[in-house]
C-alpha cells in the first residue's frame, strides 16, 4: 500500500475507532517553559495516555481493524516497551489472545504490567534469538496478526490522531514538533497537522547518537545506523520505516538534533518545574524546543510529548 | 469578622478578581489509581497552579483586596515555602513592593525563586529570631500590609476558588477530600463545595505526625502540638487557625490521618505510574483515598493536590 493512501480520513476515522480505548491527553502550557524557551508552547502529553504512552493509539486502530475471523486467533508483536504494553491493553479490550516477545532481560516492571493485562509472554535471548523469526513463526502456527510498531498504515492513521486532537484545541500553530524513533507518530501527526493547518511548519527531532533519520534526509535514501545507545530507549530503531520515511520526506521541514545533556536537562526542567514526569524519549521533542534549535520567528509551538514509563532505578540515576 | 460572613458570594467574587494571575488548573484522573483505591478519583492538580501551588490563590485575592493607598506602601509576609512565591508573583503582578521574611537557612532555590520575582528578602535565624515579631516590625516602620497564610477571610475565599472550579467541572461528586496545614485550603473548599452540592461529605486529611486539626475536632476546640516532624513540609502549622477551626467543625465530616509511609507511597504512585510530580504535602489528601480510608460506599471522590514543588535532592532522597 503506498503512502499517499494514508489520507486524513484514515485518521478520523482512527479517532473515532479508538475512542473506546485511548484517552484524549490533556494540553498543558507551562508559563516557565515558554520563558525560558521564548516561545508560547502547547504540549501533547501522550505521557498521561493509557499505558503512559501514544502507542495506544497505533496498537488499538490497527488492533480494531483487524477482521473479526482474524482476531479470533490472536495477536502477536515483539517489543520491550511501550508497543508490547500497548499491544497488551488493545488486545486485552477486545478479547483477543495476546502473544508478547520480549527480551528475557527486560525489565520485570514491563513484563509484570504486560502479563497483568492477560497476554502469555515468550522470552528469547536478546544476543542469540531472532525476535522478528519468532514473531512470524508464533503467526505462522495460529494464525495470529503481527501488530507492527510503526511501519503500517493502520499504525500511522492511529498515531496521528494526537496531532488531530491538539489542534482541534490548539488550532492557531505555527509549528509542530514530534520525536523520530521508527517514524510512526511524525508521519501520521504531519498527515493530521498538514491537513488540519496547511501552513503550519514541522519538525522532527532525534538524539544525536540515534540520528538514522537525519542521515536518511541528508542522504535522500533510507540509512541504517548500529543500535544507538542513547537513553531516549523508545528511539533506538535503527532507519526509518519504508512507508514512514517517504511521508517525513514530504511534510517535515527539518530534522533537529540533541545531545543526551539536552534530553536530561529538559526531562529535570519537565519535571521539577512544570511536575509532569517524561521518559527520556518524551523529552526529546520538548529539548528541540528548550535549546532553542527551531529556526527564529516561530512563536506559537506544538510539542508531543511521546511518553512517561520509566523505572523507579533509570529515575533515580538521572 | 466572624466567619459566617464568609459566603460562597466572596468566592465567586476572589475567583473573578484572581483570574489573571492564577491558573485554572486541569482536573485529571486516572484509571490505574482508581483500580487501586476502588473509586473513581478526581484530581484537582494545584501542583500545576502558578508558582507550583494552591498558595497564589489565596495570596492574589487578599493583595488584590487591599485598598490602593496601602498596597502602594507594599506586602510583608514570612514563609519559607509555597505563600513566600505566591506572594512574590501576586505583589510582582499588582507592581507593589514585597518583603519575604525567611529563615536564613531556607532552601536556596525557594530564596532565588522569591528574589527572582523583585521581592526583597529579610533573613532570620531560625533559633533565636521570631518572625511574626519581625514582620509586624516591617510593617510598622514602612505601612506595609501584612499577608497571612490562611487566617484571614480574603484568604480562605481565594483558596475556595479551587473547589469552585473543580464542582464547575465534576458537579456530581460524592466527596470531597483536601488536606490541612493552617485549613484555609480546606475552609475555604468546604464553604465552595457545599454551596454548590449540599448533598457532598467534606473529609480533611493530617499525617499523623501533625494531628492538630484531628486532635482539636476530638477535643472540640483548638489544640497546639509541637512543630511536627512530618515529611509534608506544607502542614507543619502547630494548631488550626482561629477562623478556619469553626468552619471545619461545620463542614467536615472527619479527619482523616496518613502515615509517612503512606505519603511516600502515594506520591511514588502519582510520580511513577500518573506521572505528576507532587510534593509531599501534596501527596497527603491522595493518601487517604488511595489507603482506602473513606467510609464505604463513597464513588466519585474529588482530591485537591495541594503542590508540587520540592527540591531535586529531596526528591532523590525519597
């Protein structure tokens, strides 16, 4: 399916599928920020969604879209964080069996809040397995759906309902700002914003050590890079998706880098002053702002806040 | 004045004279703290008020009372926390000259925060000065107003504002729950809350370690204790004010007590999984609920969160 299929109307119509699920996120501006930052700014704060990330709004829409003979034999997806949660909960609202692939290292935290929601987890070893084998080995035997984390229409439509939502509230933007992991939330929130505001300028923003997307625009092709150890862990995908990265390519302006100091300093400056706590990842967008990088003239800015799960241990470190 | 003369009348009017220096602040909820704590909680988030607490409510409604000819000749007041900032930001919006008295040893970031905002600040030591003595001083020599934390009934009516906003927003609430240092936020929220649902059970909630209000309801009039040890840095005061101990008696049902455990338990839970940050004190009236210690039978439970502002390294502590 090419991209341009993935039209605003497959976004509407996404907002109204999942609205059963997903929680529409409060917008908060913060006096504070906007002073340091010298912007008005208006943040998404998808880290107070269901499952403390945007991901719910992916994993539902494309779990509801599902034919009804099809979700009867399960669900599959492989992920460590916030996709598998969000496959969890989706799957969970509509009584489909849930099958998570997760690495046997991952944090018990996640498993627990994974299992608590009723799906069966298999474990592999990160170094050895293969999980995208496993995951297409578990679809082969019964028939499960794989719920990929970015790279599908259904996806993309389900993510860009958070642009739709913020400027149906905030509809005066000038520019929107979204983080880059797979590429799954900017594409769907610049077909959304694009639409909804065909002036409004946008931004991608990735840290500088996960800077496949970056590369790829530079490059004008796809480029893929060593996992990167950067602590944003919900950014650590390795090139921009095939469908994702063309539909980048066409509505977004700029993609803006930050260092590691950047993300730990904007994630204290959310947290001890504006009091809403961000994963390192939700922090990535809003640091593009706090440093300043967005070219000048720009007042009335949109930030998604991607996401807020982190463990007590990784908050204490920072 | 006695405080039957403070009406629902003189809240409705504080909630117009503050609207432009105080925030209306969201309500928020939460579906894994209501599966928790077995209701469905409504969270009126002070922590996201101007100046990080329910305090500039208050402050701005009793600066903006004051007649012209005296508020030219400025505002004295003594706290080391919350009133201190809200203070500094009503007197910096109003342009009159402020005057902070604090301990010489208070927390940096609180003296910057104040200084930050124009207001002069006069240090004393914390063992030997006392600084009601130092602030009627100032005010004698300079004509200065002073501007109590909450015995005063344009401060109660300024706190009210909160519960006025949060029954606009939830009208149907079966409860009400707040938590008292001095009682004005809770005077003032009674007075606001039964006005606008008579039917609503008002309950107020101490730490154990600071059981004035508790131990005055038992004892049926007010009773002084030892500066308490409590985490909840907010609700130090030693004995309810001689305004708002009569409202209380009226309006609250019962108060309720939490231990420091259940402070820090809460306020992890808020942190970590509604990813608010609230201070300690802030924590106190959420305790309550999330400790199930409501009567039975109680559903729908509005929850003022009183502040979030802490410094890093107490926050690393806990």
């Amino acid at each position: 399916m090419p991209d341009t299929e993935i039209a605003f109307e497959h976004i509407r119509a996404a907002a109204e599928r999942i609205r059963p699920i997903a929680k529409r996120t409060p917008v908060m501006t913060s006096a504070s920020f906007d002073a340091e930052a010298g912007v008005s700014a208006f943040f998404k704060c998808e880290n107070f969604q269901k499952g403390g990330a945007f991901k719910i709004r992916g994993a539902s829409n494309f779990i509801l879209s599902i034919p009804k003979n099809d979700l009867a034999k399960g669900v599959v997806a492989h992920s460590s964080g916030n996709h598998a949660q969000a496959v969890a909960i989706a799957a969970q609202f509509v009584g489909a069996p849930a099958t998570l692939v997760m690495p046997e290292d991952a944090p018990r935290s996640k498993m627990e809040g994974t299992r608590a929601r009723g799906a069966r987890i298999v474990t592999y070893d990160r170094f050895k397995g293969n999980r995208e084998e496993i995951s297409a080995q578990i679809s082969a035997e019964t028939g499960a759906t794989i719920v990929p984390p970015y790279d599908h229409p259904w996806t993309i439509a389900g993510q860009g309902t958070a642009a739709k939502e913020l400027l149906e509230e905030v509809p005066d933007l000038d520019a929107l700002v979204v983080c880059i992991g797979g590429g799954g939330l900017l594409a769907g929130c610049s077909i959304a914003a694009k639409h909804l505001r065909p002036s409004i300028r946008i931004f991608g923003v990735e840290p500088e050590l996960a800077n496949d997307t970056y590369q790829s625009f530079a490059k004008g092709q796809r480029v893929k890079i060593e996992t990167p150890p950067t602590i944003a862990d919900g950014l650590r995908s390795t090139s921009p998706g095939e469908l994702t990265f063309p539909i980048l390519r066409r509505n977004v302006e700029q993609v803006l880098l930050v260092s590691e100091d950047q993300i730990r300093a904007t994630l204290k400056f959310l947290l001890m002053r504006m009091k809403i706590l961000v994963e390192p990842s939700g922090a990535v967008a809003p640091a593009a702002v706090f440093s300043q990088l967005l070219p000048p003239g720009l007042k009335r800015i949109g930030i998604v806040v991607s996401g807020g799960n982190m463990d007590y241990d990784q908050l204490a470190k920072l």
